[in-house]
C-alpha cells in the first residue's frame, strides 16, 4: 500500500517586485506513514506553510509532484481535498453561522452523504463538549470554543490525512494542550497527521518523526531517538540549531536563499 | 447567512426604502415650492436707457393687459417698477431683478454705446444674449428694448424669460393693432398658423421616457445592491480568513463561484424588486408625482420580455462585482473598486439617451448597451425579434465570458498568498501579451468609436489616416514595444513561396463573390436598410476628392495598417490559444466588428477570416496585404462604375467559392505554416 501522503522534490517560486525570484520550498521530499504524526518543524519563513498549502491544493507546485492517499495534488485537486482535512492559524471560521450550523455546513460541502450528516454533527458536538453553545454565532464564542468548533469543522468529513499548520498560535496553554491531546487522540484513531510547529516541545511531545525545515529545504528527517543518535544532542532545540547551524555552513551563496531568510516570514 | 448581517439589512433595504422615495418626495416637493415662490413674485425692475418712455409705455400697456388677464389667471406675471439711481448696482445686489434698458438703434454698436451695463461698477463682464437663437433679431432702425437680468439668480432668470413673453405679447397685440389701424388688410391665405400633431400616442411616448431610464436605474439598483454582498463574498472572505477554510474543502472552485453568484444576483434582485415595488407604492399614494399625462402601459407580455431581456444583465453585473472582489486584497480596496466599476457599467446604459442610435446599428454588438436599447424600443411598441435575440445573446455572451474570468480568478493564489505566484505577470514580454492581447483589442475598439464620432465630418482621407495609422498602427507600435515582441515574428514578416501570389489571383475575386454571397445570406436573416448601404457607398466616394486618390488611400492604408494589427499582432497573440480553424475564425468576427457597421459585420468577418487563414498556411503576413488592397480595390472599382455586385445571380457566387476554394487548394499545397500554432492534442 502506498504511504498516505507522499512528496516527492516539490519546489515553490514566487515572484516579488522588490526580491526578484524566490524559492520558498525547494526540492522539499517525505512520505508520511498511516497512524502518524509527522512533524514539520521550522523558523518562521522556513517554507512549512507553502508546503502544506501545496499539499492542500490552494498553491500550485512550480515543479516536483505530491499524492494525498493515492491523489495527485495538481491534477486530482476535488479528491484530495476530501481525504484532507486542513487547520491552520488563517483558516477562519463563518461568523455569522451557528456551531451547529458550521459543522452542517462543512460536512455537506465536503461531500459527507446526506443521512450521515445529522448523525455526525451531533457526535461531534458531543464529543468535543459543544452542546452547550452549539446554537450560539461564532462571533460571540470565545476562543477556546472557536477552537473547539474549528477542530470539530476539520474532521466533520472524517478525513484520513488531516493537516494542522501551526495550530496552537494564539492559544493559551490550557488549549494548547488541549489541542496536543485531541491531535494524539485522532492518530489513536488511525488517522495520518502532519503537525508544522516552530515550538520544539509541542513536536517533540507529540511527532513520530520529525522533519527539520531551513531555508525551503529538509536537512534531516527522521524520529526523535535517531536525530538525538545522529547529532549527540538531547533536546530537540540543541538539534534543530544544529541542523541549522550546519546547512548554513553548507550553503552555497544563493541569491534566492539569501532573499528568502531575509523576508522569509512573510511566506508563511 | 446574508439575511444575519444587520448593517446590510439595514445599508441595503431599509435605508433605501426610506431615502430614495424620500429623495424623489424631496426634490419634488422642492420644486413644487420654488415654482409656487417664482409664479407669485412681483418682480423688481428699473426702466433706464435713453429711450427709457418708451419703455415704460410698453410696460403701461403690459400692466394693462395683464391686470385684465389676473381677473381670472391667479398666476399671471406681476411686476413692478423701481425706481434707483444705479440700476446695475441694484440688480447686482439683488435689490431688483431686472433692467428694461430703451434704446434708440438696433445696430449692435449703438446698443453697446449706449447701454447702462458697460457704464456701472459691475466687476464681471457680463454675457450676451444677443445672439442666442431665442432672442429675435430687431428689424434695422427700429428702438429696442434690452432685459438686462443675473444669470446666476433663480428669480432674476425666471423674471427674463416672464417679461421677454409678457412683452413681445404685447408688442404682438400691439403691432396688429397698429395694422389694422393703417387700414391694413388681414389676407388669411398670407398668415401662416404652425400647429402640431403627433402620431406617437401617448402611450408610446411616456414608453419612450421609461425606456430611456429603465436599464439606468435597474443597473443603478443592481449594482448598488449586489455590491454589498460581492464585497463580502471575496474580499471579505479573505479579510476574514474563510477564503481560504473554503478553498479547502471538496466543493469545486467553479461550484464556489456559482453558488456566489447565485447569492449576489438574487439578493440583487430581490433588493431590485423591493426598491422597485416601494417606489410604485409611492408613486399610488402620490406621495410621488408621475409626469402629467403619464400612460405607459407595461402589459404583463412585456413585463416577461423585460425580465427575461434583463437576466443577462444581472449576471452580467454580478459577474464584474464579483470579479472586483476576488482582485480586491480586502474590503476597502473592494469598496475603493465599486465606484469607478459601477461608473463605466453605466455608461452603456446611456445608449438610449443617444438620439439616432437604434438597436439595429453596431450597438446591437456592445453588451448593456443593446438591452438598454431593446429596452427603449419593446416600450415603444418596437419590437425587432432579430435584434432583440441578437443583444440578448451578446450580453449573455459577456456574462458567460466574465464568469470564465472569474472561475479562473478562484484558482489565482493572490487571492490567499500576498506574493505573485505568476512567472508571467512578473516577467511581462511576449507571454504576457498573449494573455493581455484581447483587453488591447477591446481598448483600441473604443477608442476607435470614441475619435470616429468626432472625425466623421472630416474627409475619408483624414479619417482614413487618423484610424489606420494613427489607432491601428500606434497601437500596434506600443503592443511591440510594451511586451517585447520581435516584430519579423509578430508581424509574420516573412516572403512567401511564388506558387502563393498565383493563388492570390483566384482568391481576390473568390474571395469578394464569397464574401458578397455571405453578405446575401445574411441580409435575408437581418435586412439591411436599402439607405444604410447607399450612404456608406456614397461616403466611400466623396465626390470632392480625385477618385485615384481614394483608390490610393482605400488600398495601401488598409493592405498595410489593417493587416499589421489583425493579421499581425491578433493573430500572433492568439496563435497558441485556438487551433488553426478557430483561430482564423475569431479573427475574422473581430475583424468584423471593428468595422462597426452592423450590415458589414458577415462580410468584413468572412474576408478576415479569409485573410488569417492565408497567413497560417504561408506564415506570411505579405500576401494577406496584396489580397485585403486588391480586395479593397476591387469593390472601389465595382461601386464606382456601378456594376450590381449585390445582384448576381447565386451562380456567380457559387463560382467566386469554387475559385476560392482552388486558391486555398494552392495555399495549402505551397504551405509554409505559421510558426508555434497550438497543436490538436495527440491521438489516443
């Protein structure tokens, strides 16, 4: 059987009056397994951002392909997007609809059938405690609760590849760590799920592997023990700097690198 | 969801419900007061001048005549006379309204000398009427009676033209009187009395007043409302971040787009329908006033017409709203696009305002124009099927084509990336003109319409030069250089095989009879006006200008300018986006309707196709020039010595497509094809 997600020298080039050419993913490969959290971690402008964009059809990729559970990316963008689910700190929710509503909505517009649809709403309203405030706008819950409804709204179509891109920005500890229990809680579950965070202790608590992303490119790419194994550090920290540390000692003089480390957050 | 927006609720339905009635309401009743206010002024005027007796005779008498008319007239014009030492400073401060000057000599020389105006402390110069239509010129010799007044005065105008009527009625009466007096006899077969009649019942009349307006204010309505939900549909959803949780989903972007326009177009035209229905409520309870003899009858047949005439307007506007908001990066670029977008939307729905502009003209082809026009004349109890089908399936055509745009602006990844994803739109060059080429095609037709409707009057020799190569060429010139073209490959420069200009012998008469026989058959769908074509026929041989002369200009103008655009630059941008059939096709329909003529659109259409297809199959654009100069010389000679071009019989023509079809047979064995076409996608 094929890996859930695959990818395969993806690269992504933008244009910019002032910088010229960038390379904000360049050349970028992983595979992700089933039942996996598979980490992407990086600064911000490190290019995480672009290539979960990539892998949920909203970027085209300048070069390089991607498969969704079997999907390609460019030329089969409906049906990977209905075996996706897809969080992030930008996808916002409808402020003028219910709880209740969002989710009914979100289940029919990505393709849940009809007879299922009630059903799945109401356990997932159950599950995530949302009863209470199921028929209150989204506009006057608070951001725990938007939380709530969002994760709800990324898995209402039962999705086996869910992508959470940074998904803790904004969230106090409480819900941060509620977030981290609900992502474990789906790989139980089966799902594959790739986690991007520039917070170290949220991937090393949570990510199977880990894949170090600096400047649009993977350095290394492999579980916790074997990184520790392969640097001789322990905390993740002291080897993402490391990795860091020796791409950039590696580097050839690139134009487009340069570019993109000095305007880098604006890609993400 | 809509419907939960209190401010849109509020913007869009109830502010209006209650300002635009309120507005009418206002403004009528404003005019109401003011007419009241000027019809029962007594008006201030001074009597100056050195004929100033005879003045004031001439208001005596009027005063007479009508006191006598104010026994049964309520609103008969009063005045009265003042008397002050500087009449010019007291009508400059308002204190009177008029100055009644007498003068002693009609000639302009005295009246200037002479008059009070030039000799007070007046800062302004003042304006002359004299020579308006308006005023009647005074017979040599005889005294005048001058009104001096302020332009810039509600009162002192209205005053005007009250005394100017109440005096040459006067002097009317006073005239016959004079006549009859001297022993004049009154011949009736002498006196000529102009009356009227007018055939247009009044129906069609007040249909006329309606259609004039109808499109400008549905598209007013459409606009404003369906403006309101656009913004917040794209450019609010990327304010907000839902863009881009939707773009995620599984829902198609097409299925995203189409269910967008749904929503703008019926909140559109619900709001339309409120607005409407609130303004006929008014209108019932006379809170606003209707014309006087107002009697449009829309029949409920009409009613149908006009909605279905009217459906590809709303998609047409929800389309461009849309658009507008998808290029928005947010609400306020949005709300800063919709005032210029809904200005030019505008400005097609003005056609009816035009005089002489019927829907059976090049109008018929300019999408909102058309409808406003068919509009215009379905309520004049016009109804041109032909027509009417025709500038329905243009704007539904442009409608259909802003909704391609605007599935195509879904996948753009500005509308979620701030950076330019585009190699093209950044690097600009040739790449970028073949995505730009037909916007140039659409700029460079209005501009056309726009200067031929101020060179019309002057010679076809200067029209000829100002179109060709002035539009034509310095567009083309400004393409070449914009985008970096080379011109040996745009303009197709390149010499053809020899066996090429033997065919050209059979094209150019083949080619005419084709195109003259498509002409026929097309005239038996949409006739064209025997007159229309005599008058372009008469144009065409100006008979102030040396017939080689026009031979001249009418060949090698056209044969180079013409071609260098559509065979050049069109054609060249267009190459890879159609296969070679429909490319030359298209070229040829855009041909046509550069020709703006409505009966010459087939013809025009047919020969440029004719013209695209030999520079495909010689990948030259030399032997397009010598067929379009030949082709043109050839028609020039037939109107000249009047040969019945239009009246051969079918024979003749089918003869011109048998010699047509042997001149492409050459082409194509001879071929050598136009570089870089667009290929049929291979076998399977």
């Amino acid at each position: 059987m094929s890996a859930p997600v695959s990818v395969h020298n993806l690269t992504k080039t933008f244009y910019d009056e002032s910088r010229g050419q960038v390379r904000a993913v360049d050349d970028v490969s992983f595979e992700c397994r089933p039942a996996e959290i598979f980490g992407l971690l990086g600064a911000n402008g490190a290019g995480k951002t672009t290539t979960l964009r990539m892998l949920a059809t909203i970027l085209k990729p300048t070069s390089g392909h991607a498969t969704l559970m079997g999907y390609d990316v460019a030329n089969d963008p409906e049906r990977v997007r209905r075996n996706l689910g897809f969080s992030s700190s930008t996808t916002a929710l409808y402020p003028r609809l219910t709880a209740r509503e969002t989710l009914d909505f979100f289940a029919r517009i990505n393709g849940l059938p009809e007879d299922r649809v009630a059903e799945r709403v109401e356990s997932l309203i159950r599950r995530f405690g949302i009863a209470s405030y199921a028929g209150a706008r989204i506009d006057k819950l608070s951001q725990g609760m938007k939380q709530k409804v969002a994760i709800a709204r990324t898995v209402v179509h039962d999705p086996p590849v869910l992508i959470f891109d940074e998904p803790t920005v904004g969230l106090d500890v409480l819900n941060a760590l509620e977030m981290q229990q609900v992502i474990a809680e789906f790989r139980a579950e089966g799902k594959t799920i790739i986690f991007s965070t520039h917070i170290m202790s949220e991937a090393e608590k949570l990510c199977d592997r880990i894949a170090i992303i600096h400047q649009g490119r993977i350095h290394a790419c492999d579980t916790l023990a074997n990184l520790r194994t392969a640097t001789g550090q322990h905390y993740l920290e002291n080897i993402f700097v490391h990795f860091v540390q020796q791409a950039t000692a590696n580097a050839q003089p690139s134009p487009a690198g340069a570019n993109l480390e000095a305007h880098g957050p604006d890609l993400t | 969801m809509v419907a939960r927006d209190r401010r849109m609720i509020v913007t869009s339905i109830l502010l209006p419900l209650v300002v635009t009635p309120l507005l009418f309401l206002g403004s009528s009743l404003g005019i109401k007061k003011h007419e009241k206010k000027l019809a029962e002024m007594v008006y201030p005027c001074a009597v100056s001048g050195p004929r100033a007796a005879m003045v004031k005779d001439l208001l005596a008498a009027t005063r007479k005549r009508l006191d006598a008319a104010a026994a049964t007239n309520k609103t008969v014009f009063r005045f009265k006379e003042v008397v002050c030492a500087d009449p010019v400073q007291s009508l400059n401060q308002g204190d009177i309204q008029l100055i009644l000057e007498g003068l002693p000599a009609s000639s302009d020389d005295a009246s200037h000398t002479n008059s009070a105006i030039h000799s007070g402390p007046s800062t302004a110069k003042p304006s002359e009427k004299d020579n308006s239509d308006d005023v009647e010129k005074p017979v040599p010799g005889s005294p005048v009676v001058r009104i001096v007044f302020r332009g810039d005065r509600h009162e002192s105008a209205a005053g005007l033209s009250k005394m100017r009527e109440a005096l040459s009625q006067t002097r009317r009466l006073e005239r016959a009187e004079l006549l009859k007096t001297a022993g004049f006899p009154l011949p009736t077969e002498n006196v000529v009395a102009v009356t009227e009649a007018n055939l247009a019942s009044q129906t069609q009349i007040s249909g006329l007043a309606l259609g004039k307006s109808l499109t400008l204010l549905l598209l007013l309505f459409i606009f404003s409302s369906g403006a309101v939900v656009a913004t917040d549909s794209l450019a609010g959803e990327k304010e907000r971040g839902t863009l881009e949780t939707l773009l995620t989903t599984a829902a198609g972007r097409l299925e995203i787009l189409a269910a967008k326009h749904l929503v703008i177009v019926v909140v559109a035209l619900l709001i339309t329908a409120i607005q409407i229905l609130n303004l006929l409520a008014y209108i019932h309870f006379k809170l606003i006033p209707v014309p006087a003899n107002w009697a449009a009858a829309i029949t409920p047949f009409t009613a149908a017409l006009l909605f279905f005439l009217y459906v590809p307007l709303a998609a047409l506007a929800a389309n461009v709203l849309l658009l507008v908001s998808g290029y928005a990066r947010g609400y306020k670029e949005a709300q800063m696009w919709f005032l210029p977008v809904l200005l030019v939307g505008l400005v097609p729905a003005l056609a009816p305002w035009l005089p002489g502009v019927p829907l059976r003209s090049a109008a018929v082809l300019v999408p909102i124009a058309n409808l406003a026009l068919a509009a215009k004349e379905i309520l004049t109890g016009s109804f041109d099927w032909p027509m009417i089908a025709l500038a329905w399936l243009v704007t539904a055509g442009a409608a259909a084509w802003t909704a391609r745009l605007g599935a195509r602006s879904l996948v753009q990844e500005r509308l979620v990336t701030a950076a330019d994803t585009d190699a093209v739109d950044f690097a600009g060059g040739p790449a970028l003109f073949e995505r730009r080429v037909l916007l140039w095609f659409c700029v460079i037709w209005a501009v056309l319409l726009i200067v031929s409707n101020y060179t019309s009057a002057l010679d076809l020799r200067f029209q000829l030069v100002i179109n060709l190569v002035g539009i034509f060429f310095g567009a083309a010139c400004l393409m070449i250089r914009i985008y970096r073209l080379d011109p040996k490959l745009a303009l197709a420069l390149r010499f053809p095989r020899p066996a090429v200009w033997l065919g050209l012998v059979l094209a150019v008469p083949g080619g005419m009879l084709s195109a003259l026989g498509l002409f026929r058959l097309a005239n038996l769908l949409l006739p064209a006006p025997t007159r229309t074509v005599e008058s372009f026929t008469d144009a065409l041989l100006p008979p102030n200008v040396p017939f080689i002369q026009i031979l001249l200009f009418m060949t090698v103008l056209p044969g180079i300018f013409e071609e260098i655009t559509f065979r050049g630059l069109l054609l060249h941008g267009l190459r890879r986006r159609l296969h070679p059939v429909p490319l030359s096709l298209v070229v040829g329909i855009i041909f046509g309707i550069f020709h703006v003529a409505l009966f010459r659109l087939v013809p025009t259409a047919a020969l440029g196709a004719m013209f695209a297809g030999v520079t495909l199959l010689t990948g030259s654009i030399f032997p397009a020039m010598v067929w379009h100069a030949a082709s043109n010389a050839l028609g020039l000679l037939a109107s000249k010595f009047n040969l019945p071009e239009n009246e051969l019989d079918s024979v003749c023509y089918l003869a011109g497509a048998g010699l047509l079809a042997a001149a492409f047979w050459i082409f194509w064995r001879h071929r050598t094809p136009y570089p870089d076409l667009r290929r049929p996608p291979p076998s399977r």
